[in-house]
C-alpha cells in the first residue's frame, strides 16, 4: 500500500537531528487522507491540501490552466511590497505570545501551546493578509515552487546585477545530493525557532520532487 510521512509529535525532548523522531512512515497516508487511513477530510474543505508532491501540484496546476510559481515570484508575492523587511507582515519576530502565522508555539517537537489555535494546518484566512491580499504566506504548509533547489544558486548570482524573475534549472542539494531536489518556500506549522525559522519570506527548502509530507502543499500562480 502507498503511503507518506505523518507528523508525530514526541512524548519528550529529542536529537532534532534526526528527523527520523517526530516523522513515521504511514500507509495509507494521502491528501485525502492527511494523517493515514482512519483520517479524513471532513472540517478542512478550507485548509491548505497536503501530503501533495510537486509532481501531484504541477500535473493539478496544468488541469487548471495554470502553473507553479517561480521562487522569485513567490518571494516578490510574499514580501507584499514590503522591503527589506525579514518577515511577511513586517519586522516584529513571532513568539509564544505575538501570534502572525500558523507555525509551532512551545517546546518542538514535543510540547505543542497552540497559542495560535491549531495543532495542523489551519483554514485559509485565519491570519492577517499581506500587502498584497495574500494569505497563509508564512507558516501553516511548505509550497511547491516550479524551480530545482539549488542551495546557494543566489549566492553564486548575487555580484552579477538585478535579474528579471531568475529561474533555477538545475539542482544541488548538499542534505540529499542524490536527488533532483525542487524547491519549496514559506515555513509550515511546525516552524519555531529552535528547530526551523523559515517562515521568513527569503527562507529556502529542498525536497524531493516526488514526496508528500503532511506539512507541504502548493498554491498556483497564472501568467497574464
């Protein structure tokens, strides 16, 4: 039976290298069915899909009539027209008590405040819109983007002057060199601190094109 990884919160504080400790293999497991076979959509008709690879997000973008978002256009839509700021709504850091996005409060991976309200994803809408009216881009899921993860593609960029939406065509990902890696962006609600602060609007992941987690989903993005 196809599965996916499920997020399974720890009884007690771990080695957060290894990832192997709050992940466990789920047959069973798929967006219609999040946490495994007993799991269910009912309730979630307006939160972000998961358990998604970027294989699944691209062939439904393509259904749609539309597409993945480059990296530079999901960032340029993050920011919300705001510069040089770390954050999609501004300057100030979250914290336990200064809630902004759906991401981790407490103690990760084993004590879970839900200052926030939510223990997974969240509906759509339940934080504040950027500048541009934009929702959820920080934190709740991971989103595919249409570009190969390259590690320091940006950097080896950086003295080469301003580019019109670059595009990353090949991979490097020194964590799974093996790998064809795609790109993700945006942080999930298991970002905190400690462990994973990258629900910041310039924060970078790879993953494998064809994995789904319960905290990576996608949304789409359509040329004019």
């Amino acid at each position: 039976m196809a599965g996916s990884l499920v997020f399974t919160m720890t009884d007690e504080p771990v080695d957060l290298k290894n990832y192997a400790e709050w992940w466990t293999w789920t047959p069973g497991a798929n967006w219609k069915h999040p946490e495994g076979p007993d799991s269910n959509l009912e309730g979630r008709d307006d939160h972000p899909v998961v358990q998604v690879s970027w294989d699944d997000a691209v062939a439904f973008a393509k259904w749609a009539g539309k597409r993945l978002p480059t990296e530079a256009e999901w960032e340029f839509a993050a920011r919300g027209g705001l510069i040089d700021k770390p954050y999609a709504w501004g300057d100030d850091p979250p914290s336990d008590t200064h809630i902004f996005a759906n991401i981790w409060q407490g103690k990760f991976p084993h004590t879970n405040l839900k200052a926030d309200g939510f223990v997974r994803t969240a509906p759509v809408r339940s934080f504040k819109a950027n500048g541009f009216g934009l929702f959820d881009m920080a934190g709740n899921v991971w989103e595919w983007c249409a570009d190969a993860y390259d590690h320091d593609a940006y950097l080896r960029r950086s003295d080469k002057g301003v580019a019109a939406n670059p595009k990353v065509e090949q991979s490097f990902d020194p964590r799974n060199p093996r790998s064809a890696s795609r790109t993700q962006r945006g942080g999930s609600f298991l970002c905190n601190d400690v462990y994973c602060s990258r629900y910041r609007p310039s924060a970078r992941h790879g993953l494998s094109p064809d994995t789904g987690m319960s905290h990576v989903g996608f949304r789409c993005a359509k040329s004019l």
